[in-house]
C-alpha cells in the first residue's frame, strides 16, 4: 500500500482487530502484529465479556467482506 494510505476505493484492503488488556488495537494485513498497528486505545471502561462485534461508516458506504472471529 505504498502511498495510498489506509483505504483504497478501488481494491479490498485487509486489517485486524485486536482486544487484550483492555487495548483495543487495530492494524493493516491479516495477522496482528505491532508493526502494522496503526491505532490503538486503552478502554478506562472495559467490557468483561465481549460478544458482538459491529461496524459503520460515516458518509461513505463500503463493502466488508471474508471477516474471521
């Protein structure tokens, strides 16, 4: 993804969530990992069991696809 950024309009993109510790860290590519980290955030009110996980977009509709739990 050599100067396109984070999203690409024209081809599908690939990122991982990842939740421990109450860190909640989101990446590009499919295996997560801190060098493709690219935000991360500490809950000061962390869930004790989550169960569902939900996305949206603002202004933009997207396609999402092939999601792994």
């Amino acid at each position: 993804m050599k100067g396109k950024g984070f999203f690409d309009h024209v081809q599908f993109v690939s990122y991982w969530i990842s939740i421990k510790n109450n860190v909640i860290t989101i990446g590009l590519g499919r295996e997560a990992n801190n060098k493709t980290a690219i935000l991360s955030w500490k809950d000061p009110f962390p869930w004790d069991n989550i169960q569902y996980v939900g996305f949206s977009t603002w202004k933009s509709p997207v396609n999402i696809k092939n999601i792994t739990i």
